[in-house]
C-alpha cells in the first residue's frame, strides 16, 4: 500500500465532453481556475489540456498553454504542472479507403508536438508510449517507437520529467526499451491508463500484472474511465501506487450528480485518508517524482 498518496488532477482533456457537463473547462480562464481549484482541494499535480475557446475542441495552440499556465502562476497556487504532450497523434482513416485521412484527424511528427514544452518548460509533460485502435470506428492515436524516441531524447535535452502514458502491455515494453538506451532519466515516472477502448481493461488483475512489469524505483500512478474513477483510487493505493482523477476521464461525482475537479480531488482525499494513507504536498510529489524545487 501507498502512504503517501500523489493526487493528479486531469482537468479537461480533448474528448467530445463539453456539450456532456457544464463545469468542463474550456478558455484558458476556465482551465486556470479550475487548476486552482483543484490544488487547493489537495491536487498535487494538474494535468492540462486546452481547447478551442470558441468551440471547445481540443487544441495545441502554444499560445493556449502559455496563457493557462501563466495565469495559474500569477495566482502564487503552489502545483506541479504537467502539460500533454500527446495532442498531434490523431489519424481518422476512411475504411474503404485507408490511405484517406478523414476529418478529426490532426497528425504530426514526435518534435511537432513539442513547441509549448519547449517554450514552457513545465514541470512534467505526457509521453504516449505506442499507438492504439482508439475507440470503435476507424480512430488510430499514433505514437510510432521512432517518433517516441525523437520525443523522448528532445524531452530529456529539455530537462523536463516526461509521465510515460500506458495504455497496454506492449507500451510499457517499450517504455523500458527507451530507459535501457538511456532516452529517459530516473526516476522514471508512469501512468497506466485503464479502460480506454482498445487498451488495456479496467481489471485490477491487469493491473496488478503491469505494475509487476514496471522498472525498479519507478514511480507511478493509475486511474480508470467513468464509474470506476473512485473505485480505482482505491485499487492504485492499495496496489501501492498515486493517483488520477478529473473531468478528463469522469464527469460525475455520483449517479446523476455532475462534477467539479474540487469536488471529484475532495472525494481521492477522503478515499486516501480512509484508507490511512496521506495526501502528498507539491513539494513532496517534487522529490519524489525527481522534480526541480518550486522557484
């Protein structure tokens, strides 16, 4: 079991959500209050995503980013920021047609999807670790191991901490494969994803199998989609690891009651207490995840 339990928030993400809750943040205002107000419900870390302030569809806009972050600086909030990086691998392919790319897809290189981290330098920034049938349809996230390592070694030059993103078994292979060339730095930072169609299931017994598989001394956290968001909380504390929760990959707090970040960071709190174990400041979750100290 985990006694210090490292609280992320995942705050708006780029999935089809904004017509589906009133309080998924969309502006970069929106974005930033949120941040906020997930840290002061006990977030250690915000993970963010921006979106299109005008339409709500998910974005890679540096601008967007830099406004998110510098506006939850300006408020003195003390939290890790963890920007995605992982905007830029969407391939929607007619069936019929497969060398037709349909709309929704925005597709580029490993370094394309970089400019905000490089600009930002932001505490963490996401790495997906391999591609994935994402969903029914014909939607593909592509993440190919040339474009991980050309991400990965730029992200290290960067000296920013990337969150290895798992979505199934063979990721976090390869994920090692990147550590064993010397592409990433200890500690070595993971988060498995569970229940993404077609990823990895939410099953506690997958989950216990890849935390088998993780490095020595990494460090890392979990989280499952909907319904199980809460239920997961406990899973990953018990199996000895951190924590995600967020509108990102939940949008209620119980049946028919729609969430906050607060609230949904209110309730990993009270889940963590529970089970005896503490809720992780920033300045812990910065020692422990190999993070330079707040400046």
């Amino acid at each position: 079991m985990n006694d210090s339990v490292i609280i992320t928030c995942a705050l708006t993400g780029a999935g089809d959500t904004v017509g589906r809750s009133p309080h998924v943040p969309v502006t970069p205002e929106q974005i930033a209050r949120s941040a906020v107000e997930a840290a002061e419900a006990g977030a250690a870390v915000v993970h963010i995503h921006v979106r299109d302030p005008e339409t709500g569809a998910p974005a890679r806009d540096p601008r967007l980013y830099r406004e998110v972050v510098e506006r939850v600086k300006e408020t003195g909030t003390d939290v890790v920021i963890n920007l995605t990086a992982g905007m830029g691998g969407d391939l929607v392919i007619d069936p019929e047609h497969p060398l037709t790319h349909l709309p929704g897809t925005d597709l580029v290189s490993g370094l394309e999807r970089l400019p905000h981290v490089e600009e930002l330098l932001p505490d963490i920034c996401t790495l997906d670790c391999g591609s994935l049938n994402f969903g029914d349809g014909s939607n593909l996230y592509v993440s190919t191991p040339d474009m991980l390592r050309t991400g990965a070694k730029r992200i290290q030059e960067l000296g920013v901490r990337p969150e290895l993103e798992i979505f199934d078994t063979g990721q976090l292979w390869f994920a090692k494969q990147l550590l064993a060339e010397g592409l990433l730095d200890d500690p070595t930072v993971f988060q498995l994803c569970m229940g993404i169609p077609w990823g990895a299931p939410a099953d506690p017994g997958v989950l216990q199998a890849m935390v088998g598989m993780l490095p020595e001394g990494a460090q890392w956290a979990s989280f499952a989609l909907g319904r199980i968001q809460m239920p997961w909380v406990a899973q990953s504390i018990l199996l000895g690891g951190n924590v995600r929760v967020g509108l990102e990959d939940n949008l209620y707090l119980s049946r028919g009651v729609k969430a906050t970040n607060g609230r949904l960071v209110e309730r990993a709190v009270q889940i963590t207490e529970l089970l005896g174990a503490k809720v992780a400041t920033p300045d812990e979750a910065r020692r422990r995840l190999g993070l330079k100290p707040r400046a």
